[in-house]
C-alpha cells in the first residue's frame, strides 16, 4: 500500500520543547519530578512518562521537595501562585505561542477590551487564557453562539492555538457584524494552520486518511474532522492495533497525519503496519522492490556499502591511482558487523527511534548476528594478508566498536556512576562512528604504504573525519526524541538542535573549502574536487529536512547514504 505522510505530522513545536524538557529533567535523576495535570493528551506518552518516573498530579498537598512542570497548555496565574508556594522547583514548559496568547489577553483587557476567546471551554489551555483576563471573558466554538453574547464596547477576539482555522474565520466575520469596535488576533499555531491545510490537500491524492492520535486529544479530533468533511474516509486511531485492516486492505493509497501530541515513534508503527497491509490494488512488482530496499537498509547493508564506496574514493587521494579493494573490503564488513552488533547491544533507542528496525532487528536475530560474526572474522582474514600490523589494528578497533555499548563498570557500583559505558559519555557516538570510519578508510591503509605524503595523508583523514561526522551527528538529529527517551546523550541533546544544525553547516563548508583548496595547491589529486558532489548532497539533506520537505523515515537515510555511493561512483568514473 501507498502511504503519504503528511508534512507536519506529529509533536508541534510547544509539545516537543515540553516533551524535552520532562525528558532531560528526568534523565538527571534529581529526585521527584511531576507535571501539574496530564503533560500532553497522549495516553501512550504518559504510561512512557510514568515509567521513567514522571508523575502528573493534580492535587498540591503534602508534596516531598522535588520539581514540577507547567505543561504546553499553561496554567492560569493564581495556579501559578499556588505551585510557587509549595517549595517545589517550578520548571515551566507552556508553549511560546500559548504565552503569546496570554499576554496579549492581559495586555488588551487591563486597557478596557472584553475578551472573546475561540476555544473550548473544557480545554486547559482555554482555562488557563481565561484566567489572564483582567474582566470580563467569554468563550464561544460556534458562529450561532455569538448571537448570545452581551453588549460590549471594545472587544478582542483571540483563539486556542489549535482551533479550525475556517472556524475561527467564521466566528470573527459573525462578532464584527454584531460589534463595531473589534480588535481581532489570529493566535492559531503556524504548524496548526499548516496541519489542517495538509490534511484538506489530501483530497485527490489518496483514497483514505488515518488520523494518529489520542481519542481525547483536540487538535487530533480536530484533524480527523476535516478529513471527513473534505469527503475522505477517515480512520482515527491511537496505535497500529487500531486499523481497520479489512477496510484499508480496499485502498490503494492511504494519507497519514498525526496529532500535535503524538510521538514519532507512534507514527512510524501505523506508517508500518500500513505498509504491511496487502491492498487489492497494489503492484506485486513494485511491492518486490519497497521489500528489496527496506531490506537493505534494515540489515544494514546499505550503510555498508556506502562505506566501501566511500573507502573507494579516498583511496584514491591517497594512493593516486586505482586502489587495492582489500581496504574498502574490510571498510565494508566492518562497518556491518559493528553496526548489527551495537543496534542488539543498544535496542533500546531503536524502539523509539525506528521501530521498524527493532522489528526486524528482533525477526533475524540470530542470521544477523551469525552474518554479522562471519563479517568481523572475514574483514580480520583480509587484514591479515597485508601482515601483522594491519591485522593486530584491525583487532584492536574491533575490540573497542564491541565495548563501545557493553558496562565497563562492575554491575554492584554501577549505579554511583553516570557513565556506565562508553556511549553513555555525551556526543560519544557521533565522534566514535567518525573515528572508526578514519581508522578504517585513512589509518589502515597507511600502514600498508611504503612512502607516505604527510600532507595528502592529513588531508584524506581530515575529510574522512568531517564527512563521517557530518553523516553521524545529521543521524543523531534524526533521533533525538527516542535518544531522550532512553537517556543517550547525543551531541543535539547537549548542544540543541538549532545549535548542532549551525555546526553541520560550519563543517560542511569547511570541508568543501578543504577539498577544494588542496588540489590547487597539489597536495591531493585533483579527483578530491568531485568528493565535493557527497558535501553538497549532504547539504541538500540537512536543507530538506530543515524546510521538512522529507520527514525522518528509511528514505531519508538512504538519501544521506546515497551521498556516499555517489563519492564511490565518482572514483570509479574519473
């Protein structure tokens, strides 16, 4: 079945930050730590928050020393009040675009203006705006009800950040024929507008729409309504438990959008059971293919390749001249079998982050880890014809890629330390996969070389380096909501996003500088100019998924990959 994601999809803004922030607070182990009332309407992420010890509570009393959080909806001042006078450490999440709303309330109603407020009345953000009113205030979710509002002089219309949008327009037109002096600001969310717009351009591209999210949740009803008023069957679910795999199986093409409270991970379940779902009208042939190429990304053979492709061609700017396939070779099998064996020793993360590999990772066990055991041995076979040097090293990375997720420190006291393992040491795994990659593709090599050019040795490494940590830290972006999840440090966690975004973009350019520069003043061949084709597709990635023209998924990651079949292919074709 053809599935199509729909752009927004998933955690908006305000309900990521929040997610975040719970997260990393509960990731310091700092003692209690609570939201003050549910943090978001996902009953899934609660039972997950609960278990890594986040308690949501309503009632204040009697409360050991500990922290609270202000979730995304925000609270009206006088809880406020009541939450700073327990003690507990205030941590306030309440989204930028809701405390946007509040202030404007406050701001207009202390100079006179009776606010009307499109919303819901039992939603807790509307309570919370609510209570920012200075006087009077009204709430109203329909045109008729605006006919039952009192006389007023001066009025502000403001919205819930995720109302209907033509709603609101409705209910606007309606108070300004009744009401002469209006001020009018529309406060539903971008990402809002962004998601129902979407949702509505569903029409005549797929044949049915699923709407993921909680039952409860407002802005997911929300979205599943306007898919069924534009005339599209709709399917609203909580999890891929609940498709109804008869009624889709007549589908061709299927739509999925997600609630701003639902996880990626959860959309990533439906998205894969979908595709799972044998429809009556799907090709036989091109069902072969979409199996052929999650295949392999899934058992990691295409992150293998493009590391042999990638060994190829800097090869080539260190020998100048049609390299031994042995390095490249053992570049390949390497690279597979630390990556099968470290995704079982570390399946946490892949649960959250890509559950389509944790089950496929689970369905092939044990032929994965075998192949994977045969890959280590073949790769040390190879290293051994080229003599004791290269074999003895290839031992040793191999040892360290092994322990890289194994406990280093006795079980008895492991719990006196933060760093059980080396992965647990902040933005580790980026910096180990760059390192494994230079020690395979720019080290190894080397110690078969009779004569050695410092600098175009130097060079090679260098933009091995950047590249692979380029490739490594872009993935860890990826994943930094399943990495928050299960507690892995990653150098997006600790930096930011916005901030890791702007150091890609410092180092791709670097190394295009690198790569361009060297062979003008002779250090490398000229061939490392076309290397540049790999940065500027790297780049091309990193601005898709800033401008979300593709969402995180397996195409996604063989984009990036591709990048470096395309160094392999420029060699071969110089």
């Amino acid at each position: 079945m053809k599935v199509k994601l729909a752009k927004t999809a998933g955690f908006c803004m305000g309900v990521r930050r929040a997610m975040e922030m719970v997260l990393a607070e509960a990731n310091k182990k700092e003692g209690p730590l609570y939201t003050f009332g549910p943090l978001i309407h996902n009953k899934q992420v609660l039972q997950l928050l609960e278990s890594k010890g986040v308690h949501s509570l309503e009632d204040l009393k009697d409360l050991p020393p500990g922290r609270i959080v202000i979730r995304a909806h925000g609270i009206p001042p006088e809880e406020r009040k009541a939450l700073r006078e327990t003690g507990l450490r205030l941590i306030d999440a309440t989204c930028p675009r809701v405390a946007r709303v509040q202030a404007i309330i406050r701001y207009h109603t202390k100079k006179g203006y009776t606010a009307v407020i499109v919303g819901d009345q039992n939603h807790a953000e509307v309570k919370g705006l609510v209570g920012y009113s200075a006087g009077p205030v009204h709430v109203t979710q329909r045109e008729e009800e605006v006919e039952a509002l009192p006389p007023m002089d001066r009025v502000l219309v403001v919205a819930q950040t995720t109302q209907n949008a033509q709603a609101f327009d409705h209910i606007v037109d309606a108070v300004r024929r009744r009401f002469q002096n209006v001020e009018v600001f529309n406060t539903i969310c971008d990402a809002t507008h962004q998601r129902q717009k979407e949702v509505r351009a569903f029409q005549g591209q797929v044949e049915a729409v699923v709407v993921v999210g909680g039952y409860h949740s407002a802005n997911t009803q929300r979205l599943a309504q306007i898919s069924r008023e534009v005339g599209l069957p709709t399917f609203h679910v909580e999890t891929e438990k609940d498709l109804n795999r008869e009624a889709l199986s007549q589908m061709a093409s299927v739509g999925v959008t997600a609630g701003a409270s639902t996880p990626n991970w959860m959309i990533k379940n439906v998205i894969q059971e979908l595709e799972g779902i044998r429809s009556s009208k799907d090709s036989s042939i091109f069902r072969g293919i979409r199996q052929a190429f999650k295949f392999l990304i899934l058992s990691n053979l295409l992150v293998a390749g493009g590391a042999f492709s990638f060994a190829y061609a800097a090869s080539i700017l260190l020998f100048r001249h049609n390299p031994d396939l042995t390095f490249p070779c053992v570049t390949f099998l390497y690279i597979f079998a630390m990556h099968v064996l470290n995704r079982f020793l570390d399946k946490g993360a892949s649960a959250y982050n890509d559950p389509e590999r944790a089950a496929f990772l689970g369905k092939f066990k044990v032929p994965l880890i075998l192949s994977a055991l045969v890959a280590i041995l073949t790769a040390l076979a190879l290293a051994y014809t080229k003599g004791p040097a290269t074999f003895l090293a290839l031992t040793g990375f191999s040892l360290l890629g092994i322990i890289y997720s194994i406990p280093l420190i006795p079980k008895r006291i492991r719990h006196k330390s933060r760093y059980a393992k080396i992965k647990d040491v902040p933005g580790s795994r980026s910096l180990s996969e760059s390192l494994a990659w230079v020690a395979l593709i720019g080290v190894l090599p080397l110690l078969d070389m009779k004569q050695v050019s410092p600098p175009t040795a130097l060079i090679t490494i260098l933009a091995v380096f950047l590249i692979a940590y380029i490739r490594s830290v872009l993935f860890d972006i990826f994943q930094v909501q399943g990495d928050l999840i299960v507690g892995t440090e990653t150098l997006p966690i600790t930096l930011g996003e916005k901030k890791a975004l702007v150091l890609l973009k410092v180092l791709l350019t670097l190394t295009a500088l690198i790569l361009g520069v060297s062979p003008l003043l002779g250090l490398v061949p000229s061939f490392s100019g076309a290397i540049i084709a790999s940065v500027f597709g790297l780049s091309l990635c990193l601005f898709a998924y800033e401008r979300h023209w593709l969402q995180q998924g397996l195409t996604l990651e063989a984009l990036v990959e591709g990048n470096f079949f395309l160094a392999g292919f420029l060699a071969l074709v110089r």
